[in-house]
C-alpha cells in the first residue's frame, strides 16, 4: 500500500498557544477561511475563528514551536516505531500530534540528506515537481520551515542572519534566502535537502484533493510524479479495498483544522536496503508472484511516519512522512519476532485480505515468519 493510502482517522481537539508569524506580502490571509463542511452540524465555529486578535492582513496566527534548546542531532537515535496487529484492517486510524513534532531529525540527518541531493540531481522530475495551482502553497510551505518552524524547533542547527533574509544550515554549510524562489521546483528542491521528511501537498477540487507538488525521494514501491495532478480515487487506483475508506478520506481531509495535525504510521517488509524505490515492494494486478527465500541480514521492516498538517493560508493540506529501516534481526532480537509475524500472517485475515498479495507477501511472507519465529 503506498503512502497515501494509510491516511485517515477522527481528529482529536487540541489545544494549542498560538503567536504571530508574518508570511510574505503577496500572501492573502483569511484566518477563517473553514468551508461548510468545517462546520455543518454543530454550533461551533472552526477553533480559527474563535479568537480574532486584531492582526494586519500580513499576519496569521500560526502554533507556536517548542524549542530543542540542547538538541545534538548526531546523538539522536531513531525512533522504533512497532505498530504491529495480528489482524490487518484497512481504517483511518491517526492519532493527534503537536506542531513542534512535523519535522524528526536523527543521528542518520546527514547521510540521508546527502542521499536525497544525489537523486534530485540524478531523478529530476521523478522526485518532484508542482502544478501551476501549487505554486502558493510551496512558497507558503518554505516560508514556514525555512523561516520559522527549523529555525525555532532546532536552534542548535538552524540559524537565521540578523535581518531574516537569510537561512543557515550548520550541519551542511548551506545557506538559503528566507524568501522563497519564485521558482516552486527550486524551493521543493531546498526543502528537500533541508529535511528528511517527503511532503505533498493537495488542495480541495470539486473533484476531491488533488495532488499538486510534491518532494518525494524515498518512495516504497511507487513513481512519485503518477501523483501529480491526480485526484485520491485515482492515486489510489491498485489499492485493495480503498473503496471502504476513501470517502470517510476525503471527509477527514476537508475538516482538518490549522494547529490540530494528526499522525500514524504504517509497515511493511522489503528484501532490500534501497530507499528510493519506485517498483518492487508492491505487486500490481495481473503480475506474477512466487514464493521467494529471503536473505536474512538483506530484509528490513520498512516503517513511514506520516503526518497531516493544514496551512494556514492556501488552506493546503501537507502530507509528509519520513522512512525508518529496521533490519528484522532487531524485531527478532527485542522479542517481537513471534508478535510481527502474526501481524504478517494477519494481512490475509481482515476487511482487506488481498493486501497479502499487494505488499508483496506472497514472496517473502513464509520465509519471514519461519526465520521470526524460530
């Protein structure tokens, strides 16, 4: 199942301090800009319109970020991230997360990064790009991480010059101005080698949310820039049993709220170190599948920690994620080995048994148990 289709869930309130950030002037700002479906049956307003502080139309009021005043990256270990069932079912299940937690950084930061340069050189269009109607919305996505969300949540590895304009990174010696490029493919490129996370971002349509730029250099299994303009039915299109879900989708998307981001994470095993990866780890309808043996130190539980976040301004809902690689020794050696293979053999026993096949099980399923539970 590729990433956008593990989204989904109830939002849960949260509640939030708030300060002013200014966005560039060719902004527009409506800080209560909710559709009707924000607020159609009940009696309160959207949590944006419940407060109007008296702000110019160059200001909105944005979350405030809790800084990691001693953060040292290359101490960080990796979270491990074990969400494991013994019965899979395709659901929304998300969770509330707080604005300080869009961007994890870790003791694998720059190595990633350096990965993430080659393939935007070498991949180019494959790892990103934006419609024309994407545009504001990555120039209000850079604004933000570049002149706000990495400076104040990483001080210790993010700086900004005394005037503002300018954006330095101390852990790979670039620097940036805080304004972002007019072009949308060089600001994505910039973020994309600033952070780890993959991030799309969708605006609603008549026709649903539609994807409209993208920085995706850690694909699992599927070509980025097929999303690009698509709608979610059709991003979804091999998806096995999206039906059950996608509207209650698409509901979720158009009532997510400014400052109330949700998260989750999703799993699955691949018989190979590559992150970039745009074919293999899934099979599509109408492909041949058998039973393969695995290499033991060569197979990892790939895991994406994905969150969902509104823009204040374009109203853009950002998808991002970021790809952890567990070898499954270390499933096995913490004691999980037993409880990760029911989670395994449990894709073929819930409301969406041919998710087996399409995460690749049916290659790698059998050997994987056997070697977890021995």
């Amino acid at each position: 199942m590729d990433s956008f289709s593990r989204v989904g869930g109830i939002l849960m309130p949260v509640l939030l301090k708030a300060r002013a950030f200014r966005f560039p002037d060719s902004f527009q700002h409506n800080r209560c800009s909710a559709t009707s479906s924000d607020s159609a049956g009940t009696n309160e307003r959207p949590e944006s319109c419940l407060e109007k502080p008296k702000l110019d139309s160059s200001v909105v009021v944005v979350p405030t970020i809790n800084p990691l005043e001693e953060f040292r990256w290359e101490n960080e270990q990796q979270h491990k991230i074990r969400a494991f069932k013994p019965i899979y079912h395709i659901t929304m299940a998300v969770r509330s997360d707080t604005p300080s937690e869009l961007i994890t950084i870790d003791c694998g930061y720059l190595n990633r990064l350096r990965l993430r340069r080659e393939l935007l050189q070498s991949e180019n269009d494959t790892v990103h790009g934006c419609t024309s109607v994407g545009e504001d919305s990555v120039h209000e996505l850079y604004t933000y991480l570049i002149s706000d969300y990495l400076p104040n949540r990483y001080p210790t590895m993010f700086k900004l010059s005394y005037d503002k304009s300018m954006f330095f990174n101390l852990v790979t010696g670039e620097n940036h101005p805080t304004t972002p490029p007019s072009d949308p493919k060089a600001a994505l490129k910039i973020l994309g080698t600033t952070v780890e996370e993959d991030l799309f971002l969708l605006k609603n349509t008549p026709d649903g949310h539609q994807c409209v730029a993208f920085v995706c250099c850690f694909p699992s299994g599927w070509n980025p820039s097929s999303k690009l303009g698509a709608h979610m039915t059709k991003i979804h299109t091999t998806v096995p049993s999206y039906e059950k879900i996608g509207p209650s989708i698409e509901r979720f998307f158009s009532r997510l709220q400014v400052g109330k981001g949700v998260k989750r994470s999703n799993w699955t095993v691949q018989t190979h170190d590559k992150l970039f990866n745009v074919k293999g780890n899934h099979i599509r309808p109408g492909e041949e599948a058998e039973e393969e043996d695995i290499e033991v130190d060569k197979t990892f539980v790939r895991v994406e920690l994905q969150t969902l976040t509104r823009m204040p301004n374009t109203q853009a809902v950002l998808f991002s994620f970021k790809t952890y690689l567990y070898p499954i020794q270390e499933i096995k050696a913490e004691g999980l080995g037993t409880e990760f293979a029911d989670a395994i053999e449990g894709l073929q026993k819930g409301n969406a048994p041919a998710m087996w096949r399409y995460k690749g099980a049916i290659r790698w399923g059998k050997s994987v148990c056997e070697y977890l539970r021995a």
